[in-house]
C-alpha cells in the first residue's frame, strides 16, 4: 500500500484540518462556564468517573467566577504570547458537561462566546446522553455564521469498563449521539482512554476497527493516567498490580499499531495527555510536553515507516 499524502505528515492531523478549514492556523482557547455533571450531581451518581478531575486541565485563566467574555481575552492573550501565529480563535466549552442546562440557558451561554471578535466558532465537550433534537438544530443555527464541533467523552468502546470506571452510559448511548450529531451535519469529536482498567492491549486495538465505523470528524487518545484525589488513585494504592499504566516508548508503539489500523478519514487531534506533574500519583513521563511527546511519536513513524490507516483495509 501506498503512504497517503497528509500534507507531508504521517497522521491526519488536526492542524492540517483547521489549516484546510481556515486558512491558517486556529487556537482553542479553554471556558469554564460552571457547568456540572449528572454523574456528580446525584441525577446518575454523586461520585462521578473514577478517572475524572477536571481541574488537571483547566489552564490558570479558565475560572467560572469570570465572565466567558474574561476567560476568552485573557487566553487570547496568553495564546498570543505562546503561540504568536493564531489570529482567530473558537471559544472551548471544556470543563464537565457543556450541555447540561436546559436550552435557554445554553444560547445564552454559547452566544456571549461567539460575540468576542476573533472567535470564529465553538467546540462544546460533553457526555453523549446530554443532547437532544432541540439543542442539535440550535447549534445548526449558529453553524451559518459559526463553526460548531461537538465533542464528546467516550472513553471506551467496552460496556465493562464503561460500568467499572462509573461512566454512567454505555457505548451504543456514544454511538447514538455521534450517528445524530453527524445526520445534523456538525462536527463530532470523541476522546478515548488507553490504559483503563480490565482491558488488553489487543481489546484496546480491536477498538480501531469500531471507532473507525463511526461517523467521526476527529479522535483524541489519552493514555491512562492516575490523579490524586480520584477513586481510581484510591484503587490504585490498593491494589496497583492490577493497573497496567504505560511507560513512554511502549506507549509510542502500541499508539502507533492502533492508529495504523485506524480509518485514514479521521482526524487524530492529540495522541497522548499533558498535566501538571503535580496532579498525578503516577510518574509523568520524564515531564514531556506533549509536543515532545508527538516528536517522538512521528519520528519513529517514520522510522517503521508506517502511517495512519497503512493496515486499515487489511484488517477490516
């Protein structure tokens, strides 16, 4: 097979996607609009995933005590500083449930984002069981002047560890929501785990093959990792043998044989989570940023000479 040409990189990447949408390069900027979680809130459960804390990735200026216009001009700023190139930028509703209000509330909410000038578009981060008819014909109101992605926390493709770590839903509940997010014609993201609890390296590569039969513009992996405070750091100290929790150069292959099997159409938005050392029990990894990480990642790509999809019609 051939190596498909991803505008010289080796995955489909999510800077080449905005690049095509835009015209250039596109920063997400990071709001804490003060939702919660029917997971935590006692509607499904009060404990919440035993994965979860959000805190680990909520960048300094991403408040909810601040306005969304603040939030969104204070990581503008930010960005600005560190990433000099963007000049627009979509507001990213991150933290918890971004549709977990009732519709008014949430108009209100999305449409002080897309009044801020540079902000093109917004990408909302939610649960696949919190969207209805109602709010996806909205988002396709604001579609006609703005960009809109829904993205959303699947985590696993297995109901059995869907049920161990607390998720609250299963997968054909993902598989709902990504199917009717795609018939409304909106973008649709979904965030994985490797890593979690109960599964093989060879059921998590089995997962190639069903992710890639969604209706999917983009994908983001995580390996697993453990943050104090959680009840999966409490399952941990009590029994860490029952963990398998990736060392960076065994992660970087096995990333590397799931997305040679994943369909080439999807974009791959991260390949690997980046906190604050602080917030983990486990070791971070020799304290990478994730662009380092990606480095590593492309550059044995190159040096198995593979890429994204090479094994995609060979396996399915």
């Amino acid at each position: 097979m051939t190596q498909p040409i991803f505008n010289g990189r080796r995955f489909n990447s999510y800077s080449n996607y905005f690049s095509k949408q835009f015209g250039g390069r596109v920063q997400k900027i990071s709001i804490d609009a003060g939702f919660s979680c029917p997971n935590r809130d006692g509607t499904l459960s009060t404990g919440g995933c035993s994965f979860c804390s959000n805190d680990a990735f909520n960048p300094s200026y991403c408040r909810p005590e601040k306005s969304i216009r603040q939030q969104i001009e204070e990581g503008i700023e930010f960005h600005q500083r560190r990433y000099r190139r963007a000049t627009q930028y979509l507001a990213y509703f991150q933290p918890y449930s971004n549709t977990y209000k009732p519709l008014p509330d949430l108009k209100s909410i999305y449409q002080q984002a897309i009044e801020v000038p540079d902000v093109i578009g917004i990408v909302i981060g939610t649960r696949p069981d919190l969207i209805d008819e109602s709010l996806l014909n909205y988002l396709n109101e604001i579609q006609q002047t703005h960009y809109v992605m829904l993205e959303y926390g699947v985590e696993s493709v297995y109901d059995e560890t869907l049920k161990r770590v607390n998720r609250g839903h299963d997968f054909a509940t993902a598989e709902r929501a990504i199917q009717l997010t795609a018939e409304h014609n909106i973008p649709c993201g979904a965030h994985f785990i490797f890593g979690l609890p109960g599964e093989t390296k060879e059921m998590m590569l089995d997962a190639a093959n069903i992710i890639s039969h969604l209706p999917l513009t983009t994908v983001k992996f995580h390996q697993l990792q453990i943050f104090k405070g959680t009840k999966m750091a409490e399952e941990y100290q009590e029994q860490p043998t029952a963990f398998h929790l990736f060392d960076l150069d065994e992660y970087i292959d096995f990333v590397i044989d799931f997305v040679e099997r994943l369909s080439p159409d999807i974009v791959i938005e991260r390949f690997a989570g980046e906190v604050p050392p602080r917030y983990l029990v486990s070791e971070p990894w020799m304290k990478l940023r994730y662009d380092q990480v990606l480095q590593r990642i492309e550059s044995r790509m190159k040096e198995r000479d593979t890429w994204q999809g090479r094994l995609y019609n060979q396996f399915f």
